[in-house]
C-alpha cells in the first residue's frame, strides 16, 4: 500500500464545520508538504459559518473574509459536502471508515444563560437568536421579536451585544442596502425601539467589545451613545489596568465621551456599568429587567463584580442575553460539560487525559467562543500542526474514497450539496439581492436552498 501522505495515497482529513477555523485548518492542510485531501462536512447547504449567520450585515468587511476560503475550496482536493449532519447523518465512528483523521471545527452554536428568575418569559431572548434572524439563518428565521415597545436592554458588554444594539439602533435607510433578511428589515422598519440599554456587570475598564465597535455607536445618524455619569466610576485597580493597556486607555476615553452626551431626540444606546443580572420581571411577557447594583474588588485584570443588595429596575419590553455562546456535545466524542469544550492538548483530542490520535478539534469548539476571525487562523495552525506530527501513529482508513461517502449518504436519503451547487445558491442569491438594491438576498429556509439546486426558483 502507498505510504500515507503522498500523491498516491494523500491523507484524508474529515473537517466537520465550514466556519473560519474549519477553513484554515483546511488552507492549512491543502499546502502542506505531506499530501493531503479534505472534505469538508457542514449541516446547513451553505459554508461559512459564522461569517455568514454570524457577523452584522452592516460589517461587509468582516463577512469579505469568506473570500479566502473560497480560494481554499478551488483546491483540487477539496470537496464540500453540506447538508450533511455529522452525528445524525454519519456518526463520528463511521466516519473514520473513509478518513484516517477527524478535525472537529464546528463552533458553539448554543448560547449562555444568565439563570436568573423569568429568563423564559416571552420577549426574553439570546442576542444569538437575534443575530441568526437578521441574518436569515434557518434555525431562527421563524423567531419573534416583539419591537411594539419603546426599550431593549441587552445584557452583556461583548462584541455581540454591539452588533444587536447597533442593528436596533440603525435606520432602516441604512440597512436596507445591507444584505440583512428582508422578513428582519421589515419588522425593524417598524420598531418602535427608542432606548437601548447595553448593560454590564463590571465596569467601563472590563468591557469585552473593541473600540472599532464601540466608536461605531457615534456614528449610527439619529443615535446617541450614553453613559450615566454617575456609573462612570474606575477603581485605583481599574486605573493600573488602564495605564497597562494603551488600547484600554482609549475604550476609557471614548466612553468618557459618551459620559458628557445628553438625550437627544432619536435613539439613545446607554451603556450602564455595575449591574449584575438578578431577574426578568413581568406577567405574561417582559416588563422590566431587574439588576442588582455591584461593586469591583479584586487585583488588577482580575477584578469581579460584587452584588451589594441593592437591586435597580429598567422598566422595558425586550430582554437580549448577550453572556456568550457556548459549544454543544457531538455523539461519540469527549465533551467538557463546564467548559462547553472538547478536551484536548494542542489540538489533540483527549478522554480523559487518554490521546485520541486521529481525531483533532480548533477554533470556539477547542477553546471556547472567543476571538476574532483572525483568531481562529493560529488556532488552526497549532491543531494541523499537532495531526500532521501524528502522521506516523494514524491508523489508515479502510476505505479512502470520497465518492463512497456520498454514495452512501445518497442511500440514506440526504441531498449532498457540493461546492459547485453552493456556487449556485450563491448566484442566485446575489442575482435576488440584485433586484432590490441588496448586495445578496439570501435563502432563509433550506428547501429554498435546495430548490435553485433544482433549478425550480423560489
Ligand atoms: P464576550 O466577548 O465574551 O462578552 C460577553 C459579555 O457578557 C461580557 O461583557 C461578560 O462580562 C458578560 N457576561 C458573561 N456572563 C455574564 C453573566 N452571568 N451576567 C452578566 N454578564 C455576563 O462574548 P460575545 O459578545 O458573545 O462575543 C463572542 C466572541 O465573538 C468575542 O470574542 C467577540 O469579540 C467576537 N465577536 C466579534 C465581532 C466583531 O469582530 N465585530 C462581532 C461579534 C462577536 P464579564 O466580562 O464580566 O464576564
């Protein structure tokens, strides 16, 4: 038999998700000097993650990373297979019989809890739900979001919880010439949102958004940033952490900014400090979220809030939980259930400190759902790193053949879609965006997805 690795018998790595870190594992991969192909299995018919159901429409910078993944997905021996459940559709173990090495990438799709009282009550929502409406995501397309009232407070101070108040903070006329779902543009051109408030449980120097995200807010026309001065406070530990980190120091000045604007007709965003989570309050739906006021202590970078007893109420209709994703367990594989993780050394899955050679984990599913885009490329990096030096102690798959894979998921009734039938839903999406001054109007339901495949148009 050919030695693994070479042209004749490349390495076959199964990468299940097609997100960022899916994508560099496999760009990663395909210019190695071992010789390798990769099939890339995704659930959904189209690629990209969270580049796609993630970022705000009104980021088309960000979302413009695909771009380089679709130069990996030209390589030769690349080939995606979406619409495909690895775990439901194709167990891990059965997967193994056609790869010698499974590369677990497919991101954290749940969400955190607060766990306070009320959580469930109608119009208390994740932010995650929110962000995969608008951006015409199938497991959320059918979601509601009641916009009648004239408050949103959005718990958590993350890069997500920017993008959710941005979105209800931005005329229509702005995000109309977005790619956001059309069914999402309508509902929010008829919001009645006037008060967003972005609440934390720390305070302005332990923010987890970017300044990039945080001056956005002064640029959105008609909307004011705010702070209520008197939760503009910093504490001398606060101040050690600011004078150690030049890009602290200028979040502090922006957001000293914002402490001098007063209300302004339009939208206000209001970032509140020192408010802990403890209930959402109302009958039959929200009325109110209520906060228990906090206080810092802690050495510096390692400061934690507080709850002081005193509880403050912000009377409002919509509640987004903004606390973070978190990754969910795949059948067959070790998972950490605190951590919402795989557990791994170095990309390496473990069970219980036991090594699991040929089967390998990167980006939020490896480390949790932190990061940037650009995050993930290192991350991937480390993992394609530790596989390739396991490449003596692999097992050789039984069957190397990709065609029998699709063969066999054909028989069990699932519709594969290629890469070039994605190029398809693509075009087609762009070609309906096109038609209404969008740069892409895209499928929310995978039947419409699947209809261009058949050449019968929704
Ligand atoms: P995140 O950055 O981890 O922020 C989570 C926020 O929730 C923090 O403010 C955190 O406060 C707070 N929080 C956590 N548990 C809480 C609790 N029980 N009660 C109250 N507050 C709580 O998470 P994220 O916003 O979901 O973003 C995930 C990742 O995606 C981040 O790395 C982010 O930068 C990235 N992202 C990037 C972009 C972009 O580049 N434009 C857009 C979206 C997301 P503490 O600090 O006190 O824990």
């Amino acid at each position: 038999m050919a030695e693994i690795g070479t042209p004749q018998r490349p390495l076959r790595v199964a990468i299940v998700g097609s997100g960022p870190s899916g994508f560099f594992a496999a760009e990663t991969l395909l210019k190695s000097l071992v010789v390798c192909a990769v099939d890339m299995f995704e659930r959904l018919p189209v690629p990209f993650g969270l580049v796609r159901g993630g970022v705000a429409p009104d980021h088309p910078k960000i979302r413009s990373a695909s771009r380089v993944f679709e130069k990996t997905a030209e390589h030769e021996r690349f080939r995606y297979f979406g619409n495909v459940t690895i775990g439901r559709d194709l167990p891990i173990e059965e997967l193994r019989h056609f790869y010698d090495a499974i590369l677990l990438a497919y991101g954290a799709e749940g969400d955190r809890p607060m766990d306070v009282p009320g959580e469930s009550l109608p119009g208390s929502h994740a932010a995650t739900a929110f962000v995969g409406w608008y951006n015409a995501h199938p497991d959320y397309r059918n979601e509601r979001f009641d916009l009648s009232c004239e408050t949103a407070v959005v718990v958590g101070m993350g890069n997500v919880a920017m993008d959710v108040a941005r979105m209800l903070a931005t005329p229509v006329d702005i995000l109309k010439t977005t790619d956001i779902a059309d069914y999402a543009l309508d509902a929010l051109a008829e919001s009645n949102i006037r008060e967003i408030h972005i609440v934390a449980r720390r305070g302005p120097a332990q923010v987890k958004c970017t300044l990039p995200e945080l001056k956005e807010m002064a640029e959105i026309p008609g909307a004011t940033p705010m702070v209520e001065p008197d939760e503009f406070s910093l504490t001398p530990a606060c101040r050690q952490e600011i004078d150690a980190s030049p890009g602290l120091k200028r979040i502090i000045e922006v957001l000293e900014e914002y402490s001098h604007n007063r209300p302004a007709d339009g939208r206000r965003v209001r970032f509140r400090f020192f408010l802990a989570p403890a209930a959402v309050l109302g009958g039959d739906r929200v009325e109110a979220m209520c906060f228990e006021r906090t206080r810092l202590a802690g050495e510096p970078g390692r400061q934690k809030a507080w709850g002081t007893g005193t509880l403050v109420d912000i009377p409002c209709g919509l509640v987004f939980r903004s606390v973070g994703y978190r990754g969910r367990p795949m059948p067959g594989v070790p998972f950490n259930e605190k951590t919402g993780t795989i557990p791994h050394t170095g990309g390496r899955v473990e069970d219980n400190g036991r090594e699991l050679p040929g089967l390998y984990v990167a980006g939020w599913i490896k480390r949790g759902p932190t990061g940037v885009i650009g995050t993930n490329k290192p991350d991937s990096l480390e993992t394609v790193k530790t596989l390739l030096s396991d490449l003596e102690r692999l097992t050789p798959c039984a069957e190397p053949d990709s065609d029998a894979v699709e063969r066999l998921l054909k028989n069990r009734g699932v519709r594969v879609v290629s890469y070039a039938d994605w190029k398809r839903i693509d075009a087609a999406e762009v070609a309906r965006g096109a038609a209404r001054g969008k740069p892409r109007e895209r499928f929310s339901r995978i039947e419409d997805m699947l209809a261009v495949l058949d050449n019968c148009q929704p």
